[in-house]
C-alpha cells in the first residue's frame, strides 16, 4: 500500500517487526526504572527545589530580588520567557508542519518533540507569572469586567495578544499531543500486567479500541489539528516580536522581527530536540528509530534557520544604517561595539557561524558534533534574545539614565528553575508515557523498513537484514 | 458500542499483515458475509472505504466550532473596546480591528481544536470510564482484527469462519460478550 521508492534511505533500521515496535517501546514504560533515569531525575529535581525556593523567594520579597533598575526593566525574565517559547516551536513544527509536508522521519521524534513543546511553554509561562511580581493577580491579563477595579484588557496591546496565543498555543498543543497518545496507551493498557497500571493506562487511553471508523476520523482530526497548529505556532512567535517591534524603542521597533523570530524559534528549538533525543537514543537503546538519517535531517533544518537568523541580523545593520535615523544606528553600534560586545560576539559567533559547520556530511551525521553544535546554538539564541532586550534598554535616549544589567543570584536561580522544572517533566514523560509514537511508526515500517518483508508481523526477530547498498548519497 | 446485548456472539478473523486485512475486507463483503468492524494498531488507509463507512462530517463541526470562536472575540472585542469604554487610542476609531485580528485568530484556533476533539471523543463514545470492546487483545499490538456479528449474518458459524480463513486470516475466535 506504501509505495516508496526503493532508493530512498530507510527510517528505521535492524528490520523491526510491528511486535518489535511495541516491544521496544514499551519496554521502558513497562520496565524499573533505569540506574541513568533514577540519577537524572534526582539531579534535575534537587535542581528544581532549589529553583522553587529562589522563585518563592521571588515573590515573598518582590523583583527588587532580581537586577533590574529603572532604565533596565526588562532583562532575564523576557529573555528566558521568548528563549522557551521558541524552544517549544520545534515541537509543533514537528508534528503539525511537517505532517502536512508529508515527512514520515517526523514519526520517530514527534511525541518526545511535543512533550518538549509543552514543557518548554510551562517554563516560559512561569517567566510571565514571575515578571508579574504579583502572580495571584495574574487573571487581571484577562479581558474581565470593570468589577474588579480595572478597565477592560486594552486589545489594542501585543501583551495581551500574548496572553491568548500562550495560552491556545499550550492547550492546542497539549489536546494535539493527548490525541496522539491516546492509541499507544491503548497498547500500553492491553499489555498490561499489574491491576494499578490497567486502571490508570485503562483510563487515560479513554476506552479506545482501534476501529477502522475511529481511525478514519482520528487520523481526519490529526490532519485538522495540524492544519490550524501550523498558522498557530507562527502567529504565537510573530505576536511575541511584536510585544518588541510595536514599541518605539530603536532597537526593537523592527519590522523584520516576526519572521526573524520564527526562524530563531525553530533554530533554537531543532538544537533542544537533539540534544533530548541524542540522550534519550542512547539511554533507551533507541538507535533503530533515532537513527542517523533523523540527525542529519534535523540537521538541516538546523542550518537552514540559523542562515536565516544570520540574514536577519546583517538585514538588521544593514536597515538601521540605512534608515538613516541616528537613535536606530547607535543602538546597533552599540550593540556590536559598547559595554555588552561580548553578548552579541557570544549570539553571532554561536548561533551564524556555528550551524554553517553542518554542511559539512561528516559533521551533522557525527553524534558528538550534532550534541555539542546544538547546545552551542541554545546559547546563542538565549544571547540573541539578551542581546535585544538588555542593549536596547541600557542606553536610552538620555545618557544621564544610562544604565548596566547585572544578574542577582535570583535571576540566575529563577532560570534554574525553570531547567529544573523543564527536566523534572521531561524525565517523567520518557518513563511513563511511550517516548516514541509507535502506531506512526508501524505505519511507515513497511516503506521505511530497511528490508521489504513480505509480512513485516512474520520477520522473525535476529533474521539476517540485507541493507541497501545504493542509499548512501540519495536524499 | 454498550448497545450489544450480552449474547452478542461474534466471531473474529485475526491477520498478521495489513495489506491481507485490506484485500480480505473486499473478500469477505463480497461473500456475501457483513463486518461489524475491523480493529487495527494502526490506521489503515482505504480500511474505512473498503468497509463502506461514511465520510466523517466531523470537518463540518470544527469549521463550525471556529466560527464560533471567531465570532465570540469579535464580539468580545467590539463589546469591550468599541461599546462598553471606548477610548481613543493612537487616534484611531474605537472598533480599531485590523489590531484585534491576532486575538480573533487565536480564539479561532482554540474552539476548533477543543471543539472538534470534544465532538471527536463524543461521536466515537471515547471517555476516561469507557470499557473498550476488544474483540483480541493484540489488536493493539501487532494483529489485525476482523469482527464478525453472527446475530446480523445469514450463514453458519462454520460458513464465516471458511470465508474468513479463505481471506488470509491466521486465526478464527469466536468472542461472546
């Protein structure tokens, strides 16, 4: 029924069965925890208390905690809050855009790529409730009637566009990754062995059975469900460059920004799916799924958006040059050249010259390259980020107000925090939920599959696999 | 599917290999013998065609759905900022839309997607108590499972099962509920 062209390379390796699919997978659900998951969970959680205490902290005494002043209003908490935010687009991308471009590698990563999603939007969330100083009136964002002492929300504001698409953009999300999920604890359920784990899969996986009629309309709901993810995850980044660019302040008043931003969000965001993947591959001895064709793909995409995000820049210096408007000029001027040249040296370097270094074969099919590269160009995009908001605010139109930014040890405690928060998560999903979505991945075993069985279910496990020899240098 | 009575008796085709399930979804219909359902670990495109199920109108409740929302922010946001206090921002009018676009996109987005998984869940009888009818239990897994409903068939058990083996199936069962 899949016709594939038998050039093409295949998806998952070691001539997997649909048994073996399942096996593999549920083999780490179903399974003690490993040695490796029991430290990293205990790390990231004394990481994650830790975080909670500052972040409490935080709150009990107010932002006067962090190093903001009165000319830098704006610094850490913005920065982590777009860092996050753009992480999570690699999620959806994943699996709402390149579903309707019809890339079948998507199926190996897309559950461990949208948990991220989701996870890395929690954290980005926490930043807006924190920079609120005072969370418990965080429902004041919400356009609610003039009981409650304010005018209504002012819909003319990108803050409060922001405030709905965080919001759509975390539930969409997390309805698409649910629905995706729900036939694998299906699987999970009708494996299981103990009463407990029958009744809580049993309910999560919400009675399903896997008839031809419900799959007809689930995979219809998947196909709308990414249909309207796609505008959505674009508009989530364009709005948060607007809470920038609709501002007049030179720097952030840019009409490239949402373009730009996007871009950065699916570079940034490609680099954390790797390095999740790359570990969770290697822990959960998922090489057959993970294989070298998914790292040089996300590869590629990592170069191609980081090019972008480089053409954004010099496009950036070039129209602020040529705007002619001397407030425009210096704040890039001083971007590259004043007191903070090491943060926009550390953004260029990191995230423009860095993903070049991938179009080189060997690189972005090389493990250690692909893990070092990607977290290199995590640091860079979280320095694009404080590059924007700290050099565009420090030196103002009054040189008298003239200030720097110093992190406190609470700046830096409430981003451990949300590393904590983010691990703590993420570690729990890959024990207890299927970190690889198997019914997709059984799907295009018979196309992807390194041999063509006749019967894929009928392969005996340890059979001798032929691998093509034609595939190395087709795409 | 709690409307089968408990004598339903059923008899199920189980298949190793979903191109087989496919073929013998035409076979089997063409003996003359109704399916109930076909359960598969996976979807299967044609699988629905192949069995004569309609096409969802599901697409028709989420466009609904979106509207909905859409027309709910517009709403919202001519209540808010063009009748209730309306305030001159920036010089422009009241009801300055082109900047409530955004809001009304997102509130688009959020009633589709609620709006069609609820409507999802609903029309397939899916929730967090629901006791699935499973006619095998690896057809979760790795089998592919053909139902047969005796009550609403004609021929012998003997009859199906024959048909049912002719198709390609592995293994016959029969499942009383």
């Amino acid at each position: 029924m899949h016709v594939t062209s038998p050039v093409r390379t295949p998806l998952v390796t070691g001539g997997k069965t649909y048994a073996d699919v399942t096996e593999d997978i549920c083999k780490q659900v179903e399974g003690k925890p490993t040695r490796e998951w029991t430290i990293a969970f205990v790390i990231s959680f004394v990481v994650l208390i830790y975080g909670t205490c500052c972040v409490f902290w935080t709150w009990w005494e107010g932002l006067g905690v962090w190093g903001l002043n009165k000319t830098v209003g704006w610094a850490w908490d913005i920065t982590n809050f777009v860092w996050w935010v753009g992480i999570g687009h690699a999620g959806t991308l994943i699996s709402a855009i390149l579903l309707l471009f019809r890339m079948k590698y998507r199926t190996s990563i897309n559950r461990a790529a949208e948990a991220m999603t989701i996870f890395a939007v929690l954290c980005a969330a926490s930043f807006i409730l924190m920079h609120m100083g005072r969370p418990w009136l965080a429902y004041w964002a919400l356009p609610l009637p003039n009981a409650f002492g304010s005018l209504w929300v002012n819909f003319n504001s990108p803050l409060v566009w922001d405030v709905f698409a965080i919001s759509t953009y975390f539930t969409v999300s997390l309805v698409f990754w649910y629905m995706g999920l729900v036939p694998d604890l299906a699987t999970i359920r009708d494996r299981a062995t103990s009463k407990v784990s029958r009744y809580i899969y049993g309910a999560f996986s919400l009675g399903w059975n896997g008839g031809a009629k419900t799959w007809a309309r689930y995979e219809y709901i998947s196909l709308i469900l990414a249909g309207i993810s796609t505008p959505l995850v674009l508009s989530v980044h364009t709005i948060v460059s607007m809470d920038f660019a609709t501002s007049v302040i030179p720097g952030w008043h840019t009409t490239i920004f949402p373009p730009y931003f996007v871009a950065g969000a699916i570079f940034s965001g490609f680099a954390m799916v790797q390095n999740l993947m790359l570990i969770t591959r290697v822990v959960f001895k998922l090489e057959d799924y993970i294989t070298f064709e998914h790292i040089e793909s996300m590869n590629k995409i990592i170069t191609l958006t980081g090019s972008i995000v480089g053409v954004a820049y010099i496009t950036e210096f070039f129209i602020a040059w040529y705007s002619g408007v001397e407030y425009e000029r210096y704040a890039f001027l001083n971007r590259m050249l004043g007191p903070y040249w090491w943060a926009y040296w550390a953004m260029m370097t990191c995230n423009v010259i860095s993903p070049q270094l991938f179009w080189s074969r060997k690189i972005r099919r090389s493990v250690t390259w692909t893990f070092v590269l990607s977290v290199i160009v995590n640091i860079g995009m979280w320095f694009e980020r404080f590059v924007i908001i700290v050099t565009s605010l420090h030196r103002d139109y009054l040189p008298s107000s003239w200030a720097m930014f110093s992190p406190t040890m609470f700046d830096i405690g409430d981003y451990i925090f949300s590393f904590g928060l983010f691990f703590t998560l993420f570690l729990l999903f890959a024990k207890f939920l299927p970190v690889i979505n198997m019914f997709e991945v059984k799907a295009i075993i018979r196309s992807a599959s390194e041999k063509l069985p006749k019967s894929v279910s009928g392969v005996a496990k340890g059979e001798s696999v032929t691998s093509p020899t034609f595939n190395k240098n087709v795409e | 599917m709690s409307h089968h009575n408990d004598s339903a008796k059923f008899l199920v085709g189980v298949y190793d290999d979903d191109e087989v399930v496919l073929k013998a979804v035409t076979e089997v219909k063409s003996a003359g013998v109704r399916i109930h359902e076909v359960y598969t670990p996976f979807p299967i495109h044609g699988l629905d065609v192949a069995l004569g199920h309609p096409r969802t109108r599901i697409g028709i409740a989420a466009f609904l759905f979106g509207l909905t929302g859409f027309l709910t922010m517009v709403s919202l946001t001519y209540y808010t900022m063009g009748y209730d206090w309306p305030m001159i921002i920036g010089g422009k009018d009241n009801y300055a839309y082109p900047a409530y676009i955004p809001v009304m996109f997102e509130l688009t987005v959020l009633f589709t997607a609620l709006g069609m998984v609820g409507t999802f869940l609903v029309s397939n009888g899916l929730g967090p108590t629901v006791k699935p009818l499973m006619f095998d239990l690896r057809s979760t897994d790795n089998k592919f499972v053909m139902a047969i409903d005796l009550s609403k068939n004609k021929q012998s058990e003997v009859e199906i099962a024959s048909v049912l083996r002719a198709s390609g199936a592995a293994e016959v069962n029969v499942k009383q509920f």
